[in-house]
C-alpha cells in the first residue's frame, strides 16, 4: 500500500507540475510579442505622431522625448508591481488562497494587452495605460505563479521543473510569433494596414493569455496554511519581509546578486526591439525573425542549462551565462547598421543563455526560501525579477534623453551583468540553503 500510496502522489505531482508549466505556456506570449517585438517600436510610433515639433510628448505636462515614453512607461509599471507584490504575497501566505490572486491577476493583464488592438493615431497616453497595468499585473501573476516551485517540486527536481516551465514559455512563443509574422508581412493581402496588424498581433496575445491559464487554474492545488499576521499594506509588508530576511542574510545576498543581473536581462528584452528598429535600421519583419530566433534557441538553452546545472551545479552555470551575456552585449554596441545578418548572430547568442540563466536563478533561489513563506519570498524575488528592473529601463531612457544615442544606451547596460557577477560569485549557496532550513541538493 504504501508504494501505491507513493506512485499516487509522484503521479498527482507530474501532474500539477505539467500544469505549472502552462501558465508559462500562456504569459510568455505576452513578453515575446508585447513586451520585446511589437509594443516598444509601435507606443514609440504612436508617441511619435503626438510629438510636438521638437520631438517631444508632454504627458501630466512634463516633457519626455517620444523615443524614451517606451522605456519610462515600463520604468512606471514596475513601481505599480513594487506596491503591490509584496501585499499580495503575504495575502497569499497567509490565506494559503493563492489560486484566487493568480486568476485576478492573470486576467487584469490580460484583459489590459487585449485592450491594445484599441491603441491607434495618436493615443500614446492610452498605450502607457494598458502597459503599466499588463506589465504590472504579470509581475503579480508571475510572482504567485513562481512561489508554487518549491510545493509541486522535491529539491533534486527543481532545476528541471523550473528549466521545462522557461522552454514551454519559449514554445509558445515560438509558435505565436510564427503566426505574428504571417499575419504582419502578409498584412495587404488580408486587407489591413500595418497598423491594424500589429494591434491584432498585441490583442491576440491576450487572448491566448486569458485561455491557456485556465489550464494552471485548475491544475494547481492550494495548500492551507496556519493563520498568519494580517497583510500589511505595500511597503510596510516588503520592510517586515526583508526584516525576515536578515536573519537569513545570505539568501538577501543572492537577492542583491539578481537584482542587478536581471534588470540587464530584462531591460534587453524590453529595450532590444526599439534599439533594432531606431538605431540600427531594421524593419519589423527582421526584429520578429530575430525573436523568433532567439524563442527557438532559447528552448534548447533553457535545457541544455539545465543539464550543465546538474553536472556543474546552479550557480557555476549561471555564472557562465553571464560571462555569455557581457560578451554577446559589448558586441551589440559594434553592430553595423541595416545588416540584418549580424543582428541574427547576436539574438542567436541571446537566445542560447536567456532561459537558462532565468530558469536556473528561479530553482536555485527556491532552495533559499523558508518552509511556509514561498509567496512572501517570491515577492522578493519578483521585486528583483521585475519589480527592481525600473533602473535598467530608466538609465536607457536617460541615456538615450541625454546622448540621442541608442549604442551608447545599450552599452550602459554591460555593467548590470559585470556587477552582477561578482555579487553572485561571492554567495555560498550551499551555506545559504542550509540557513534558510532545508535540505541540500548534492550539487548546486
């Protein structure tokens, strides 16, 4: 009995597992074809149209050249997400309810990208709107959506599960940019404008959003928990959450670590397309292609990660995708312009190290988290994921504001990665897991 006992819950958990997977599955079509292909260039577009003849839009009055309103709009959204993640994940804790904020969040943003078939002429402000909602509510989401790693997943399986999610995500991607790229380059022959089109390729993400999470929803299992202190509102809870992480201050090491290197990671995806499209001269149809490039490699690199990681362990591999990442950025800023050719070889090199690092970084760091306070860490995590990533996005912005050069924007962010590098390098992992109070993997 108690073998069948054992195949039931390993059966019960490759299940939850495998729809874990699917909300990757269903939100990373909003990063690949809002996020990094068809927002950055289009908002900016449209910022555009409304800019005065200086080149210059003036929201709440305040001057902002179009070319930085993209990037800003993103620095916004990550400070909504940093008000309210930690509220959420200490409700979610707490109530051990976190389906019910999943789906909330989830469909906000989905709701919001759908919305964006709407954004055309001159309506940069309403564009601004529906990303600072989208992009904030996917970092709730995302945040709930992770927390559930270290429940549905033993510590020997957590690299793999978590390397799966990130390839399931690229997937998607995948194949909904293949459709994207049909639709946009046959765009006169199904009787649309270029515009038409791309607000049909943004709108469709949430759809696609919206269906596939529905497939988590009823998958995943909520696991009650013993009543805990009531939420505390917005900063106040993200204070007592890092007050609890002190005592634990090797995990808040590791935070520090990713909190740089990932704000490089995901100022490049946010900030790649419109630096292809203003800098180096690209079309619309190239940038998709070079998405599409790196959806594909970054499959294989999110696997193939994962199998290094349990030959090297976590933290070595992670290691050298940064080293990958400083290399593959310095050589963006050499880039020629209007060559097509040299941009595919860059995104290929993005591609081979972008899920992985973002994988291996979610596994390893759900070893640090304690017992009881997955939802609350991972709010942390979140903040540092997204809810941080204001700076990288901002110094683009300003340096762009400042030199009217998007070369020198980009090169601005190799430091993230150096940086990031030897924080992380500094960080005993395996002392680290033992102080949050589980159990050390073998290799990690």
């Amino acid at each position: 009995m108690g073998t069948d006992t054992l195949r039931t819950g390993a059966a019960e958990r490759r299940r939850e597992q495998r729809g874990w997977y699917f909300y990757d599955w269903a939100c990373s079509v909003y990063s690949t074809s809002v996020l990094t292909v068809f927002l950055g260039p289009y908002l900016t577009s449209v910022a555009e149209s409304a800019a005065d003849t200086d080149g210059y839009v003036h929201p709440l009055g305040i001057p902002v050249r179009a070319g930085s309103f993209f990037a800003y709009s993103v620095s916004l959204s990550v400070i909504v997400a940093v008000l309210a993640m930690p509220l959420v994940g200490a409700a979610a804790d707490r109530s051990g309810r976190k389906k019910p904020l999943l789906a909330a969040a989830a469909y906000t943003g989905a709701a919001a990208t759908t919305g964006m078939f709407f954004l055309d002429g001159d309506r940069y402000l309403l564009g601004g709107l529906l990303l600072v909602v989208a992009n904030a509510a996917q970092s709730v989401a995302m945040m709930l959506y992770n927390s559930y790693l270290p429940q549905i997943a033993p510590p020997e399986e957590r690299d793999a599960v978590s390397s799966r999610g990130w390839a399931f995500g690229y997937a998607a991607g995948s194949l909904v940019l293949v459709v994207n790229l049909v639709l946009y380059t046959g765009h006169d022959s199904f009787g649309l404008s270029e515009s038409a089109a791309v607000r049909i390729c943004l709108a469709s993400a949430g759809l696609w959003w919206g269906a596939f999470a529905l497939i988590p929803l009823r998958r995943l299992r909520d696991r009650r928990t013993a009543a805990r202190e009531a939420a505390l509102p917005g900063f106040r809870q993200l204070a007592a959450t890092v007050r609890d992480m002190r005592r634990r201050p090797l995990t808040l090491a590791f935070l520090l670590a990713y909190l740089v290197y990932n704000d490089g990671i995901q100022t490049v995806i946010s900030q790649a397309s419109v630096y292809g499209s203003e800098e180096l001269g690209l079309g619309q149809s190239t940038l998709i292609v070079a998405v599409l490039l790196v959806q594909v490699l970054a499959v294989a690199g999110a696997l193939a990660l994962g199998r290094l990681a349990r030959r090297y362990g976590a933290k070595r591999t992670i290691l050298g995708s940064l080293v990958a990442w400083t290399v593959t950025l310095a050589a963006g800023y050499f880039l020629p312009a209007g060559a097509p050719g040299w941009f595919f070889v860059l995104a290929a090199g993005i591609g081979l190290v972008l899920g992985g690092s973002q994988a291996l970084s979610r596994s390893l760091f759900s070893h640090l988290v304690p017992p009881g306070k997955e939802a609350e860490y991972f709010s942390a995590y979140e903040l540092s994921d997204r809810g941080m990533s204001w700076l990288g996005p901002l110094l683009f912005g300003l340096t762009y504001q400042l030199t009217g050069s998007y070369r020198d924007a980009i090169i601005s962010l190799v430091a993230f990665f150096v940086i990031g590098f030897v924080l992380l390098a500094r960080v005993p992992v395996r002392r680290a897991i033992g102080d949050a109070g589980n159990p050390v993997p073998e290799r990690i």
